[in-house]
C-alpha cells in the first residue's frame, strides 16, 4: 500500500525582490533591484522614446541613469503636441520607479 507524504513540501515563492543578481549596466554583482526608466525628446512633430528596463545596483540606478532620463525629459520632451502630454507623465512614472528601487536597496551593500 502506498501512503501520501502527510506533509506537503513548501514551495519556494518565486520572488525577485531584493534578489542577488548581475547589474545589466555595470555587470558587478551585487543586490539588484527592476526599475523601468522612459525618456521622451520631442521634435514638434515627430517624437523619440527610449526605455531602459532592467535590473540594476544601487550604484547605477542612482547616480548615472535616472538623473540622466529626467534631465533630457525636462530639457528635450516637451518640444511637441503629443510630447507635452507624454513627458510629464515619464517624468512621474520614473520618479516613482526610482524611489521604489532605492526603497529596495536602501540596505545594500555597496
């Protein structure tokens, strides 16, 4: 007679928060955290937009991409019809992008 195991084996949830991992921009290993950046330059009437998702250290989300997509979406986005719509809205969304992954990586070690 074959009898069931009475107790179940947990699971490992899947879970990518604060997960050890290879910076995608400088490569060194170290806590990484998702952040998802968007910049739009407008040209009155066409448009650039550019993305960068990835999985990034404490290191390069703060001090080079962020500061780099914010600034070129004040100084380039505006510049069209559907551009003055658009970048406020990136700006905003990479914002709140930003603070959820230094909220991540508040304890990481640099």
């Amino acid at each position: 007679m074959i009898t069931a195991n009475p107790t179940p084996a947990t699971a490992i949830p899947n879970n990518n928060l604060n997960a050890i991992g290879r910076c995608q921009l400088c490569g060194s290993t170290r806590l990484t955290a998702h952040v998802k950046f968007e910049r739009n330059i407008g040209m009155l009437v066409l448009r650039q937009t550019r993305r960068l998702q990835a999985s990034l250290c404490k290191t390069c989300v703060g001090s080079q991409q962020y500061w780099d997509f914010q600034l070129k979406n004040l100084l380039l986005g505006p510049w069209g019809m559907i551009s003055l719509v658009i970048t406020p809205i990136y700006l905003v969304t990479n914002t709140v992008s930003y603070a959820t992954a230094r909220r991540e990586l508040a304890n990481a070690v640099e």
